[in-house]
C-alpha cells in the first residue's frame, strides 16, 4: 500500500470494524493509540504543549508495542523506525517554521 491507502486504512478501519471487537481488546486499544498518534503527527504545524504531548505519546505507545509483541526469547525486536520516534519531538523543535508561537 501507499501511504495515504495505509493512513485511510487506519483512519477508517475503527470506524467499520469497531463495533465487532472485544471492549478490553489490548490490541485493538493498540491500533487506536496507533491512530491516534499519526493523526497527531500529520498536523501542519505544533505548539509546544502539543511537542509535550507527542513525547508522552510517543513513549505510551513504545511502551505498549514492547509489552504487546515480545518473540520467544523475551527480546524486543524493534524496527530502527520505532527508535526514530523517539527523536521526533526534537525534530519538531529544531524545525521553527512546525511551532506556532
């Protein structure tokens, strides 16, 4: 998929199937916080309370992915794109033309 299919797909697919999943589903709540983080990181541009909120965001959902998908031998295998959002907040920051003032 490209990836405006991949971002309507997890923009739309709560909103199709949400009424058939389990309520305390993990990973379900997992793809919402998914969701929820690239809605948030699509925005035009950031306040800095909103680059406070990405940091929470960020580290929530890393935290949920290492609990969630552990293989056998209890290693997180983590894509180097996971680590690349840690240092998203920075990026923001360091762009001045993404803050509002």
């Amino acid at each position: 998929m490209k990836a405006v299919q991949s971002w309507a797909w997890l923009k739309y697919l709560p909103l199709t199937t949400g009424d058939t999943v389990v309520e305390d589903d993990e990973h379900w709540f997992f793809l919402l916080h998914l969701s929820q983080l690239v809605s948030f990181l699509i925005a035009p541009a950031f306040t800095d309370g909103m680059v406070t909120y990405l940091c929470d965001m960020v580290t929530d959902h890393l935290i949920m992915f290492s609990e969630l998908y552990v293989d056998e031998e209890n290693r997180i295998r983590l894509k180097p794109k996971y680590h690349l959002l840690v240092h998203l907040p920075t990026i923001i920051y360091c762009r001045v033309d993404l803050l509002l003032v």
